[in-house]
C-alpha cells in the first residue's frame, strides 16, 4: 500500500472528517455518505473502480480513527453491487417525429410531402426543429438481489456530441435474472446543436430513429440513484450505460463504461 493512500478518520456529531496523511488534505463524511462520494464533492480525485469496494481501487491504509459498517451498510452494499452487475443496452428507439412530422413511414428526405418539408423548413428558418424519441433501455440484472433505482439523471448523446438532459424521477426495480425495459422519452432542438441544412438534419433524425440504412450513434449518460438501507444514494460520476449505433448493420453494444 503506497504511503499516500494512509487515512486519518475523525468523528463527531454524525460526520467524519478524512485526512489523506500525505498529500496533507482533509474532507468531511456527512451521515450515509461514503468516503469515496465525499472526496469527489470536495474536489478530490481518488481511485476508484466498482464503487462498491469489492476491487479494492479505493483501498487506504488507516493510520488513526476507527470505521463501522452495521447490517444497513451491508445491504447498502448488497444493492450497490446489483446495480452495478446490471448490464444495460439499447432495446429499441420509437415514436420517432421531427417537428411533429411521423418519422415511422418515412425512409428518406425524398418522401416528405410538400406541405411537411414547408413546415420543416419554416422550423429550421425558425430555429426549432425538435425530435422526439423514445429510446428503450433494456437493463438486465444477472445477479442475486433485486436492484431499485428511484432516480436517473440523463444527458442524451448523438452523433457523438452531448445533447439534452432530464431526468427519470420515479422508482423502477429489476429483479434479479430478468430484465426491465426503461422507457426514455427525449426531445432533442437538432436546430440547436448541429448547424446542417434541411436535408441532412432530416436524415439525421431518420438515422436516429433507424429508419435509414446511415448508421448514427445514439447513447446515454446517466447518473443514477439507488434506494438503500441508508436511504437514497447516488453515484458519485455519471456513467455511460448505453451506447450503439442506431439504422444501418448491426454492431455490437460497447459494454458500459464504470
């Protein structure tokens, strides 16, 4: 164990406070909050893998103070551990329109009618021209306990830049050997964030819906928030659960990034 990962740990009225001994800085540990979160809202970087402390990345040799983990940080533990062996991946895009134009029969820019390609560009004169989706997330937990979320932050990637943000508030659970489809509405301004004519910004919103043969990637950054014994936790940095090329020949999902 390097010397610059030793730890001095104090308490006092339901907070720690972490002194990492080498590079001589110290953070507060708030009731129900773990090191490795407090350290990241203070700004400091720490090792980290799991986040669940199974791998050890975040491991520190304590010099001085004491740690407890009773029976609801062993379940906190328990429900992190599920949602991260949760495998997450693109099911299906839906319900795709452009400006309130129905995508679903379209295949090209070629087979809009006169009277939707003038209101499609009276949009994009405007500066809004928005596409709704629905993207179905399968999430799939090949563990032993249940995992419950009760909160997902989102940001949409498309066509590789960071697009809109929402957020899921409600709680879902995946019960251990199935999988559960998360439904995620997003409408996304493609006026506002790709600088394209009319043309190219209706095949990007076909691509997007797969409903042409172009490949686009479409993905999600989320941030999620799990019910624990402790109460509600959230992780500590977004993580990329979903990641696919959406229209054209079939890829393999990229695994999501922890």
């Amino acid at each position: 164990m390097p010397a610059d990962e030793a730890a001095h740990v104090s308490a006092a009225a339901g907070e720690g406070v972490v002194t990492l001994a080498r590079r001589g800085v110290s953070f507060t540990v708030g009731g129900g909050e773990t090191i490795l979160e407090a350290a990241f809202a203070a700004g400091i970087r720490l090792p980290f893998s799991c986040l669940v402390g199974g791998c050890m990345a975040c491991r520190k040799r304590l010099l001085a103070g004491a740690l407890a983990c009773g029976l609801a940080g062993c379940a906190t533990m328990r429900g992190l551990e599920a949602l991260r062996d949760v495998e997450f991946r693109l099911d299906s895009v839906a319900d795709a329109r452009l400006a309130g134009v129905d995508l679903t029969r379209l295949r090209s820019f070629d087979d809009l009618t006169p009277l939707q390609a003038t209101a499609l560009l009276g949009g994009l004169m405007g500066r809004s021209l928005p596409l709704q989706l629905e993207l179905g997330v399968a999430a799939r937990n090949p563990g032993s306990v249940a995992a419950r979320l009760v909160r997902m932050d989102w940001t949409l990637l498309l066509a590789g830049r960071d697009t809109v943000s929402g957020t899921l508030d409600r709680a879902w659970e995946i019960p251990p050997g199935e999988t559960t489809i998360v439904p995620v509405r997003v409408t996304v301004n493609l006026a506002e964030f790709f600088e394209r004519n009319l043309p190219e910004l209706v095949d990007l919103a076909l691509a997007a819906s797969g409903r042409t043969s172009r490949p686009v990637e479409v993905g999600l950054r989320v941030q999620p928030t799990i019910d624990t014994a402790l109460g509600a936790m959230r992780f500590p940095a977004p993580i990329t659960i979903v990641r696919q090329s959406v229209g054209g020949p079939r890829r393999q999902v990229v695994p999501a990034s922890r």
